[in-house]
C-alpha cells in the first residue's frame, strides 16, 4: 500500500532523512523505533506532505504522491496523528471528534464509527461536552487518536502516542493501539522511543538512526536480534 523509494529531506541543507526506504502492506502494523533526533518524526511529516522530500518517491496504493498537496493526501486516506496530540482546546470533545469525520468516506459511517471509538476510548463519553483544552495529557492522546479514527483511514500514522504520559496511561494507550489493530482494516505506522512495545505490537519494524535506516524486519526478527536487544531492549538482553 505504502512504498518509499530513497527520500532524503533536508532543515536547513542538514539531511533529517537521508536515502530512507520503507514499505507498508495493507492491514500491516509498521514501527519506525529510534532515538530522539533520529528522523523518525520527519519520516511521517514527508508521508503526510508537510515535509517535502528533496529526492526519492513515495508510493501510495500504487500513486506517486511525492509531489502531493498535505490535504490531497488526507483526501487519499493518510491521516497522521502528530505527538504532541494537538487537539483543538476551545472545542468540546465531542466536536473534536465529528470534525475527525471530514472525508466524504468518513461522514456516511461517522456515527458508527463514534460508536467504536468511545468503545475504545469510554473517558471520551464521560467527557463529551467538556473543552478538549482542560482534559489530562492521557485524555488529550485519546482525543486525538480517536479523532484520526473518525477519518476513516486507509493509514493510520501515529506520532509517539506514549509521548509525556504516565507509565500508566502509557500503557493503556499501547493495550488500545493493540485492540484497535485487531478490529479495524487499515494499515498502521506506529513511531516510539519506547522500542519493547512498538515492536511488540508491529507485524515489521524498522530501526532509523541519524537519519537512516540501519535495519529492518518482522517482530521476531527484531526481538531477537543481539544489536537491538543491546541497544534498544537491554531489559531483555
């Protein structure tokens, strides 16, 4: 569904990615694992087009959309959940969410498709009429998440989920990532620090590293390679 050919983009003639290649099937979990700086952000800025590639391509159910407008790509079905959650504060929760269900796919199944993500997401109900501004960081994450699932996606890009959160609430949100991926048909690119949970969650995993990709492969792969549990999973090694 997704495939990237060689892209390299540049903040001020610094290469943030640099000859990156990677691909997503249909209905496949990705996780792009890194450190801080890494590139990891950047990668799904370029997917979505708010950033612009300076070289490669990018490939989208078999279309070119390097060259793509940011909204024509949403239009395609790539909804990127930034970190940071960026919800709109003055709005209730509520709004917030119907505002998720913008794309024409999305508006003829929005209601039953609010019905999945407050199944997902119950503090959300609790919370419909309240201002998404005064919601804890964890209720913000939900907001936004359930929000990009209002779209209705084809993928689902999201930006450290985990980002600011308790270990908690972290873990409630990656339980949810993880019951969503088994209920919903789309693809899923998952971006963390946090290596153990993304890889554990992902189908195929890639390890970016000042700006490149330094490895890939399925989950079991990963887990069980020496450099990643060294690196990544010292808790494992």
């Amino acid at each position: 569904m997704l495939r990237i050919e060689g892209i390299v983009a540049e903040y001020s003639g610094m290469k943030a990615l640099n000859e990156v290649s990677v691909n997503s099937d249909s209905n496949e979990v990705v996780s792009i694992v890194g450190s801080n700086g890494a590139g990891k952000s950047t990668l799904l800025k370029a997917i979505s087009g708010t950033v612009r590639c300076t070289r490669g391509d990018i490939y989208f159910r078999g279309e070119n959309i390097t060259l793509m407008e940011a909204y024509k790509r949403t239009r395609l079905g790539i909804i990127h959940v930034p970190e940071g959650r960026r919800v709109f504060p003055s709005m209730t929760v509520m709004e917030n969410l119907e505002l998720g269900a913008y794309r024409s796919e999305a508006r003829g199944s929005s209601s039953e498709t609010l019905i999945r993500v407050l199944g997902y997401f119950p503090k959300l109900k609790e919370r419909a009429v309240q201002l998404a501004g005064t919601l804890s960081g964890g209720e913000q994450q939900m907001l936004a998440i359930g929000r990009g699932l209002m779209a209705s996606p084809l993928l689902l890009m999201l930006d450290e989920p985990s980002l600011g959160l308790s270990p908690l609430m972290a873990s409630f949100i990656f339980d949810t990532v993880q019951n969503i991926r088994k209920n919903v048909n789309f693809g899923l690119i998952l971006v963390e620090q946090r290596a153990v949970e993304a890889l554990d969650l992902c189908d195929r995993g890639y390890i970016l590293d000042t700006g490149k990709i330094i490895l890939s492969g399925n989950r079991d792969v990963l887990m069980g390679n020496p450099m990643i549990q060294k690196s990544f999973l010292g808790s494992l090694s």
